[in-house]
C-alpha cells in the first residue's frame, strides 16, 4: 500500500468517527429530542463502523495490525492535542487564521435567531 509505519486507511476512518464524535452534539445541532437521539445513533454507528473497518483491514491483510493501532493512536493523539491546546483555549482561537476556525465558531452562530 505504500504506508510506512501506519495506516492511511485507519487515519481517514479514525478522523470520520472522531469527527462525528465532536461535532454531531447538541452545541452544533438544532435543539430538539429527534436531533438528540439521531446523534447518539449516529455516533454509536460510526464507533461500530470503525472498529469493523479496524477488523477488516488487518483481516485482510491490507496492514499490520500494528499499523492499524500506530495509525488510530496517532490521529487521535493529534486530534486531542488539537481540541484541547486550539479549541478549548480562546486566547489561541482568536490568533487562529480563520481557515482552521470557522468551523468551530459555527457552533456559536446556531442559536441566535434573526427573526
């Protein structure tokens, strides 16, 4: 396949679950019991695709089974690392070009209304 040490593969599925984990939450949604339970569902489903696609590719042969778990550590390292050093801390948010904060910010904007 190419990959060094870890997996492309598993680094594109771990950022989809993780991104549906963070941001398919009540602080990006509309507010309501259908978006809540939709969200949940959702995010159950994507750890259950994960850890099939996890299974899939070594039971294939496609990688290692190290590199599935060097890949998945990884991205999730980063993406931790990412969320509590940028995210969570306004003064580095505000110094962000906004390219990489806009979408963090949209959460802000969804419970104004302009009626």
């Amino acid at each position: 396949c190419g990959d060094i040490l870890y997996s492309g593969h598993t680094v594109n599925m771990t950022i989809a679950a993780l991104a549906w984990n963070t941001y398919c939450t009540d602080k990006y949604l509309p507010k309501g019991l259908c978006f809540t339970l939709a969200a949940g569902a959702a995010r159950n489903l994507w750890c259950l695709l994960l850890m099939g696609g996890y299974f899939v590719i070594v039971a294939t042969h496609f990688h290692y089974s190290v590199d599935v778990f060097i890949g998945s550590l990884l991205t999730t390292m980063v993406w931790v690392l990412y969320h509590s050093l940028c995210v969570n801390n306004p003064a580095v948010l505000d110094k962000m070009p906004a390219v990489l904060k806009w979408y963090e910010l949209a959460g802000e904007h969804t419970d104004s209304d302009d009626d």
